[in-house]
C-alpha cells in the first residue's frame, strides 16, 4: 500500500538516474543528508533535487517535504526505499530523504532528472522565482566587493 505522501510514482528509468545523480553529487558536490537537513536545505533556497524514501515509518517524518518543494518550486523523486538512499550517500545507515544542492560532475544528470520530474511534481516554474533568484545573486555580488567599515581609514 503506498504511504500518503506519495504524490506518484516515479519511473523505474528516473528513480535509478537519480540514484545516479546522488552518488556522483556526493562525491564531487553537496548533498544534505536526513529529513531536518533536507527541510532546511530546501526552505534556504539551496535544494536542486529532493529525493524521498517511498517506505518511511511514521510518515510525518517527510509527510511535509513534497508540498514544501512545491511551494519552493524544487523538483522531488521518490525512491522505493531508505537503503537505496543511504547507500547512494555512501553510508551505512539508511535515510529517508536526501536534498542535492551542488551537483559537481553530476550537473547534466542533474538537469535531466529534474527536467523528467518538474511535470510529475505538479510544478511549474514561474519566471518571477528565477528573475529573483538572479536579482539575489547579483546582490550577494554587490556585498562582497563592498569594502568594510574600518577599511577605508588612514593611520
């Protein structure tokens, strides 16, 4: 019986490239491992990709996390168990919701899955979020270049 956070079911083809994705992300990028780190991962904007463990007991552990990638406009999939997860993360504990937020070498990957899952998700990105997105990135630019407040003094 599918667990009611399950919103569909990811193709075979789709749960095994992100597999994939997270095994390299790991290896060469960063991955927020476990529900708390993936929550907030998600909620700080940083989260690319959501990945779910179909079989967690009790549920309310990541009953919240599809509609917040909704909210967030962050693509999800959902992977049949939490061992495939935490063996994907190279741990020896399963894990019941990992969150990608810099792909590494696995960028193109990446892409194709999320590409294959934003329709499944029900989300559709509006152009608002991604113009915010960059005004943020060119704002944080603004601030580094900015000297500091006792920089500027002469002795």
């Amino acid at each position: 019986m599918a667990k009611s956070y399950v919103k569909y079911e990811t193709p075979k083809d789709v749960a095994v490239k992100a597999l994939e994705t997270l095994t390299i992300a790991n290896d060469t990028g960063r991955v927020r491992k476990g529900a708390n780190e993936t929550t907030k991962s998600i909620e700080s904007g940083m989260a690319r990709l959501v990945l779910i463990a179909s079989d967690v007991e009790p549920e309310e552990v990541v009953m919240h996390l599809p509609e917040l990638c909704k909210e967030k406009e962050v693509a999800f999939v959902y992977i049949a168990t939490k061992k495939e997860i935490g063996d994907a993360c190279s741990i020896p504990v399963s894990c019941a919701s990992v969150s990608i937020e810099k792909a590494g070498n696995a960028s193109e990957t990446l892409n194709d899955v999320c590409d294959k899952v934003m329709p499944l998700c029900g989300i559709i990105p509006t152009k608002s979020k991604v113009e915010h997105k960059e005004h943020d990135v060119k704002k944080d630019d603004k601030k580094k270049s900015k000297p500091k407040k006792g920089d500027d003094k002469k002795e």
